[in-house]
C-alpha cells in the first residue's frame, strides 16, 4: 500500500466523524463526471476559438519545486519521533 493512499484513507477516516462517508462516492462520481463533460465538450463541441480562452476562474501557482530541502530534516526528525513513539507502544 502506497503512502499516498494511507494519507486518503486517513483523511477520510478523520473526517467521518463530521461529514457522511457514504455521500464521497456521489461526490467522486459526479466530479469525474463533470471532468469528462467539460474535457469533451471542450474537444468536440466547442469551437476552437472559443474552446482556447476557457479560463479557470481562479488561477493557481504551485511552486515549481515540491519541498524546500531545508524542511526535509524537520520532517526527518518527526518521522524519527512518531517511528520511536511507535515501538514504544508496540513493546508494551
């Protein structure tokens, strides 16, 4: 199991507890839905002059780089602290 997929699972399992777990299919369902809609739609139906000034209405600015190398030791030692924690209860 990849990392990734334990942090959605706890995600959703910390959340449960204020939102229905039984709607996230609706909602993961119905935005797929309106991706595949609005991606053909923009192909096939759309003329092309038209189709390339469909803009988002808020644009996003990720960062080019994922991490900044000098948090990666902060994130080392709290992995260090939760892996000691871990053995910890573990032996007892």
């Amino acid at each position: 199991m990849s990392l990734y997929t334990i942090a959605v699972l706890y995600g959703i399992e910390s959340t449960s507890r204020f939102f229905a777990v039984r709607n996230y299919w609706r909602a993961f369902f119905a935005t797929t839905c309106s991706a595949l809609i609005f991606r053909f739609a923009n192909a096939a139906i759309i003329p092309p002059e038209i189709a390339g000034t469909i803009t988002a209405y808020y644009q996003t600015y990720f960062p080019s780089s994922v991490f900044v190398v000098e948090e990666l030791p902060i994130f080392a030692l709290i992995g260090y602290k939760y892996m000691l924690i871990y053995f910890i209860i573990y032996l007892n």
